[in-house]
C-alpha cells in the first residue's frame, strides 16, 4: 500500500480531492470537445460546486436549471423530499449553458420537464451510470490507486465542495443548508482534520 492510499484508507468515511487533484480532474475534463465530454464537464463542476447527491443531480430537469444563478432542487428527487435552492458558480452556469446548447443541437429535449443529463439512448441518466462516467474521469485524470482502481467517487467530489467551503471559512450552518443536511452533526465532519493537515501538524513539531 502507497502512502497516498494509506491516507484514504485512514479517512475512508470521508474522501476529499486535494485543490490540486480538484483542479487536475476539472483540466481533463475540460479539455476534452463534443457533446459527452461536455455534458460531463457540466456534471463534474456543478457537484463540486454546488455538492448535489448523485440522486439529485440526475433528477435534475433543464427548468431547474436554465437561465438561473441558483438550482431547485425539487421535494421529488431531494433527500427526505425536502425542497431547497442552491447557488451556482459562474464556471457551472457557464458550462450548464454550453450544455443545454448542445443539447438544442443534438436535437434532444430542452423543454423545463425535460431531463438535463441523458445517457446515450436518450433517457434521463441513472445513478450508477453517472457514478461510473466521474470514475472514469477521476481514473483519466490519474488519480488512481495501485490497482488501477479510481481513488475517488461521486460522493468524494460532494464531499470535496463541502470541505472547501470550510476551508474557506463558510459557517456550517450555510452549508448545511446547502448540503441538504438534517443535522449539523452530519455537517461537522467537514472541521475533521484531514491526512495533510495532521502530517503538516507533525512535522511542525521538527
């Protein structure tokens, strides 16, 4: 075992992407052109900008999204069918728009009931679908384990928006919020010290 994965076996609850795997995985997705790589593009910047469970990003319908600063998150696709709205940054809302494009251009639906992500027969893309495309990309992007195996998933990259948020000093009470979370208890793993950060605290000790 490499010392990289020693560190994601000892945060296994919790796996956050590094700012420099978060900008590595965003560089290989962006540079790839046509209409999957950019509707995969979209699907990797608005999780780790807005931290949407893999369940509600494929609910998603173009109307949650089109022309706005912020998504709805409808009761129907939400955890415990709560309904919230989340912001979105401009790179999302600039990669969402360049989606819904082309989209227009495929000749696929873009009416508000229409699914925003859509697998290749034309139907609203499932769960397992998208969390197989991100680890294909988390894999591209080489960050893997010595098996070959993705290092990450979905819900590292949820986990990833959250982290940086704190990190950036949001009060865990926005981004509960935003999380969707019940409790602020399920919020509070996000102040956990990470590998880094407790490697950084012993070797300060020297």
């Amino acid at each position: 075992m490499t010392l990289h994965e020693a560190q994601h076996e000892t945060e296994a609850i919790v796996k956050y992407l590094t700012e420099k795997e978060e900008k590595t995985l965003l560089k290989t997705v962006r540079e790839i052109k046509g209409h999957k790589a950019e509707r995969d593009a979209a699907i990797i910047e608005l999780i780790l900008c807005t931290g949407l469970r893999a369940a509600e990003l494929v609910g998603l319908n173009v109307g949650d999204v089109r022309g706005k600063e912020k998504l709805h998150v409808r009761a129907e696709i939400a955890k415990r069918g709560k309904e919230r709205f989340v912001p979105i940054c401009t790179d999302a809302q600039r990669l969402v728009k360049r989606h819904v494009a082309t989209k227009l251009a495929a000749k696929e639906s873009i009416r508000d009931d229409a699914p925003l992500f859509v697998s290749r027969n034309g139907g609203r893309l499932a769960k397992r679908s998208l969390q197989l495309t991100v680890e294909q990309w988390i894999i591209r992007a080489g960050l893997t384990a010595s098996t070959g195996e993705a290092l990450y998933s979905t819900h590292s990259l949820r986990h990833t928006c959250f982290k940086r948020m704190q990190e950036r000093g949001v009060a865990l009470t926005t981004i509960q919020k935003i999380a969707g979370h019940a409790s602020l208890a399920s919020t509070g793993i996000y102040t956990e010290a990470t590998w880094d950060e407790m490697v950084e605290a012993v070797e300060a000790r020297g």
